[in-house]
C-alpha cells in the first residue's frame, strides 16, 4: 500500500474505505482498528509476518468483535495482508524503522563496553588518566574522549521513506526530527507506528523543537500516562502556537501560578476533586487531556 503520509490522507484512501465496507463499520471505525493492527505489529510481529498467529489473534490485535475470518478476509481484499500472510510492504517503512532502532540499541552496548574497558585502563594508569584537580590544567579537546557523542544516532529514520516522499525533508529539518524522535522512543520504549511518525513529522514541520516534545513526553510519564496523553500535549501546544521551549516553559509556569492562586481558596490548599501528581505536589498542566482519546 501507498506509504500513509498522515492521518488524514488514510481515512480518505480507497483501500482503507473498502476495508471498512467489507467490515461493515464506518470510516473512523476501520482507521482505529487499523491503528490497533500496526501498533500490535511493531511490537510482535517486527519482520511483518503474521503466520505464528491465529485469526483470532489479529482479531484481538485489532480490538475486532466480530468473526475473526470476516476480519482476515477483509485485510487481504482491501490490500492490507498479502496473500502469504505478510503485512503489506511492511519492510519499507515500519521495518526500516525496527531496524534503525536495533542499530541504535547495538551502538549503544558497543558504546558501554568500550567506556568499561576505558575505565579498567583508567584505574591501572593513574598518571595519564587522573582527573585534573582544583587549579590544574583543564586536558585539551584531543584528549578528551569523544565516546558521548561517537554513536548518537541524531538522524535515525533517513531510510524512512516517508521522509522521502513527503517532498523531500531538508538537512536543518533532519536533526530536529531525529532528536524528537528519539525523545519518543526513550521515554515510551517502542518505535512509533506509521501514522504517528507522519504526525511527529508534520509537528516538526510546523516548527516545534525537539526540546517541547521531550517535555511533553517528561510531562506524561510524570503523571502516570501513556503516549496517547502525550501526542494530546503536543496537538494542544500546535493548535495554541506554543512551539519553543521557551514558550512551552512560560505556558506551563503561568499554569502552575494559576492553580496555585485557585487553590488557596480551598483547605489546606488543594481544591476538592483534584490530586496532586507525584512529581512536585501539583497537578498536571494538562490534566483535562486525561480523558482524551487520542492516538
């Protein structure tokens, strides 16, 4: 299938309307179920292959109530599943994605191993590696050990090819998609599915810096929410100009001036029905994304 640029353009594709005719349900329906299917593949199904599991499994991958064979019959017809029971060009996006994050995960003990060696020299030669104490000579750039930065990955999806249909990403563009990205995949521990690496794309795009959705995904973890919260911060932050961190900053200090003026009204100085987070006694800036279904 075409490679999904945005959400939008997959409700309004041909495949995915007739997928959501030979299932019966309506559009916004078909596109959720086809979310469920790619989000559970990524994570069980990496190479794209579907043939260790049962119908009844993609059913339950797809949040589908229904017959399990209606559900497989209409993935093949509507071109989503091959005929050999393979997700459809999976490898050129998704897999390409996996396989990037498996390269950055071998850098990284490639990258510790070489520090624990480093450190095991460190502690039989004293006299060469000896960090300078107060008042000596701080080592020249040479010298010290460029490992930190030898294997970040600042530019981890360029294979990607919706990066490369999507009208050609430019070089000052890639490094603050790479970093977003990365922030993603540290703070939530998966790969993003295609729609939500198009969204990521798209929010870059507009101008967010890396730096905001770090601490939106900071932000989520802190009150004990999943990824959905967190793409509710960063659609929030787009729709309201908030695109710097600086503005991110201000925004959420005038938040917390807020709620603090509101409740001293109430005693001992929370206001009834609201918690405090774990994080600092004071509650979620964006406490009423909680109930937001968004993916």
């Amino acid at each position: 299938m075409a490679w999904i640029e945005s959400h939008q353009e997959l409700a309004r594709h041909p495949k995915t309307k007739r997928f959501a005719r030979l299932l019966g349900v309506s559009l916004p329906a078909a596109v959720g179920h086809l979310h469920f299917f790619w989000w559970w593949a990524m994570d069980y199904a990496q190479d794209g292959s579907l043939s260790k599991y049962e119908a009844e499994d993609i059913a339950d991958a797809c949040e589908w109530d229904g017959d399990s064979e209606t559900l497989m019959k209409a993935l093949h017809h509507a071109g989503f599943v091959d005929s050999d029971m393979t997700i459809h060009d999976w490898s050129e996006y998704a897999g390409r994605l996996i396989e990037k994050r498996e390269q950055n995960k071998e850098r990284k003990r490639k990258s510790r191993a070489k520090k624990n060696e480093e450190q095991e020299t460190q502690d039989t030669d004293h006299e060469d590696v000896t960090r300078p104490s107060h008042g000596q000579t701080e080592p020249s750039r040479e010298q010290v050990s460029d490992d930190s930065v030898s294997h970040r990955a600042t530019e981890p999806n360029l294979t990607i090819p919706n990066l490369k249909h999507s009208g050609g990403v430019n070089k000052e563009r890639d490094e603050p998609f790479g970093k977003a990205y990365e922030s993603v995949e540290k703070y939530f521990g998966v790969a993003v599915n295609p729609v939500q690496l198009s969204k990521l794309e798209n929010l870059v795009k507009m101008g967010i810096e890396p730096e905001v959705v770090e601490q939106a995904a900071v932000l989520t973890r802190e009150v004990g929410k999943d990824i959905r919260y967190f793409w509710g911060i960063l659609e929030n932050c787009s729709q309201r100009g908030i695109l710097t961190y600086a503005a991110f900053a201000e925004d959420q200090a005038r938040r917390r001036e807020g709620q603090h003026a509101k409740s001293k009204g109430s005693p001992g100085g929370i206001r009834p029905g609201k918690n405090k987070a774990a994080s600092g006694g004071a509650e979620s800036e964006f406490a009423y994304l909680a109930k937001a279904g968004r993916s």
